[in-house]
C-alpha cells in the first residue's frame, strides 16, 4: 500500500508539471487573452503580478505547488508572495519567520470571476461523477450479462451479432454519438421519448423551485456508456472463454457441480479482472470525455465549466480541472489494485 502511495505520488508530481508546462509555454498571453490588447499598460503589470505571472516559471510551479499540497509553508513577511492567504481554508502555525499551514489543496482563483478554483470544480463535479458512474455501471452489468451470453452461445448467430454490435460501440466517437443520439431521440423522436435535447441535473422551475430532473441525465449516459459497453462485452467474452478452459472448472465440473454455480461462483469473478482493469480507465476516460458531452447536451458539469475556460483562456479553472481529474484516476487505480486480490487472491 505504500509503495502504490508514493508511486501515485510520484505520477502526480510528473502530472502537475507536465501541465503547469503545457500550459504556461503554450506561447498565449493570459493577461492579454482576458483583458484585451489594448488594455493599459499599468493594470496589464499590475494583473501579471496579482496572479504571480511576473515571477521566474520555477517559482511560480512551486507557489502552484505549495497552494496544492495539504501541508504548506509561508513566509511570515507581508510583502512576500509566499505569505498566507485568506483563501486558504485551514490552520496556520508559526515558527520563526515561516508559517506552517496545514489546508485544503488551492488550486488558485479564477482569472474570470476571481472564484476559489476547488469551489467552482466541486461545485460541478458531482453532476460529472454522477453522469461517468451511471454509465460506467450501467456498461458494466449490461455488458458482462451480453458477454456472458456471447461466450455460452460461441460461434452462434448471437455472439457474432453481439460482437458486431460492440465493435461499432466501441468504434464510435462520443461527441459523434452525441450529436447523432440528441438528433435522433430529441428533435426527431422526441414526442414519442419525451426526452429533452438541454438540460442539467437540476431545472429550476418558477412554481416549485429548484428540483432535479431525471430526463436530462438519459442522453449523456447513453452516449457515454457506449463505447465502454462495447469493451466489456468483448472483454468479458474472451475472458470467460479463456477461464473455461482452465483446470478448476473441469474439476468443478468432475465434482458435480450445476453449470450456473460453476459460472457465477468461479468462471465469472476470475474473468473480472481484465474488465475490471479497463474500466478504472474508462472511468476516468469518461470524465474528460464528458467535456463534448455536457457541451451538446448543455449538462452543467465539469466537462462545460473547462469548455467555458477554454473559450475564456481562465487558465487556472483549466490546469484545475486536468489534475483533479488525474487525481481521481490515481485514486480509481489504487482501489482497482486492492480489488484485484480480493477477487484473485494469487495476485
């Protein structure tokens, strides 16, 4: 366990450099993006030094770093721009000329609204979550019973149409998907599924008030859960067909045992973790994906809040969003692991 901590630690490290680089020598000036050409040149200095884009790009990665990090150091000097800030959210403990501060990560503020950068990702990131779990749950159930199938019926007209099937799932892009599925099942269907092309997971309705609206989620989780279905049924396939032939089933089958005992109780958890291993990347693929997704399907998630950054240049809301991202994918791995030797104990 702590092996894959400091390893995880490590890729962290390497991920928020690699994007503190990507996108602070992508050539753009933020200053200029967000105020204008011809802005005046005293507030342009005055702005560069407000978000520390006048410093060195060492320092300023370390300050990035630093604001990251639970466990923070300060100067004690006012002047300086490793001193505590009121949007720290924690305690500080002084020693010397340095102040010790143990906070939530700080991601930086907006260079739009001047928000705390956490509180405008985590205020979106549960409907993002919410859109990447339903689908990847649903892929999951959905496309194991499909594999399951596809393996008992080999070779038979079932499992090529299954096959078939899930190879054009997963050949097909999501923001494609999205389009054609919100043509199809909104604007041309749409009397008849009664499903919305727009909508976020609350609708705020002027009787009522805000409540949540169930519809809106049905298109973004189709198109999301799509592809990843299309690997599972694969994967679950082969993998079941490959476990079948292994020793412990025909001992299984020598003792006696029903042929649905010997499926769910030893062929299907040993076939699990090939599936297992490609969703913990669809999960987190998922979340980058949902980006065109939300965007077609106006959700008001993560995915729309860094399209918006984008077309801003609010470059911290963007940088913000990639690492918490990656953060959730080495949190997905970390767990997959540990279930992996619950469900093969010979790992």
């Amino acid at each position: 366990m702590i092996k894959s901590l400091v390893k995880s630690i490590s890729i962290f490290l390497g991920v928020s450099l690699l994007v503190f680089l990507l996108f602070h020598l992508s050539g753009n000036d933020p200053v200029r993006n967000v105020l204008g050409e011809n802005t005046n040149a005293e507030i342009i200095e005055n702005t560069r030094k407000k978000w520390n884009l006048d410093l060195s790009l060492t320092e300023q990665y370390f300050l990035f770093l630093n604001g990251m990090s639970p466990i923070s150091f300060h100067s004690s000097d006012e002047s300086s721009r490793w001193v505590w800030q009121e949007s720290f959210q924690g305690s500080k403990f002084q020693f010397g000329d340095w102040t010790l501060g143990l906070k939530w990560p700080f991601l930086g503020k907006s260079y739009i609204n001047d928000q705390n950068v956490s509180e405008v990702l985590f205020s979106v990131l549960p409907a993002t979550l919410l859109l990447a779990t339903v689908s990847i749950l649903l892929s999951l159930v959905i496309g194991v019973m499909l594999g399951i199938v596809a393996a008992k019926y080999e070779n038979t007209i079932w499992d090529k149409l299954l096959i078939s099937i899930s190879s054009l799932g997963m050949s097909a892009p999501s923001f494609f998907m999205a389009i054609v599925l919100a043509w199809l099942l909104a604007v041309q269907w749409g009397a008849f599924t009664g499903l919305p092309l727009t909508g976020s997971l609350y609708d705020l309705d002027p009787w009522t008030g805000r409540h949540i609206e169930w519809r809106n989620i049905v298109l973004p989780v189709i198109t999301l859960m799509i592809r990843p279905l299309g690997v599972v049924v694969q994967l679950m396939r082969s993998s079941l067909l490959e476990v079948y032939q292994q020793d412990f089933i025909r001992t299984a089958r020598a003792k006696g045992l029903s042929e649905s005992r010997i499926l769910w109780v030893h062929a299907v958890p040993n076939s699990m973790n090939a599936v297992l291993t490609a969703i913990s990347g669809w999960f987190a693929s998922l979340l980058a994906g949902a980006l065109f997704v939300e965007f077609v399907f106006g959700w008001r998630g993560m995915g729309q809040v860094m399209f918006q950054a984008i077309e801003k240049g609010d470059l911290p809301i963007l940088m913000g969003g990639v690492i918490t991202i990656a953060l959730i994918f080495m949190v997905i791995d970390i767990l997959m692991n540990r279930l992996y030797k619950v469900l093969d104990p010979r790992l």
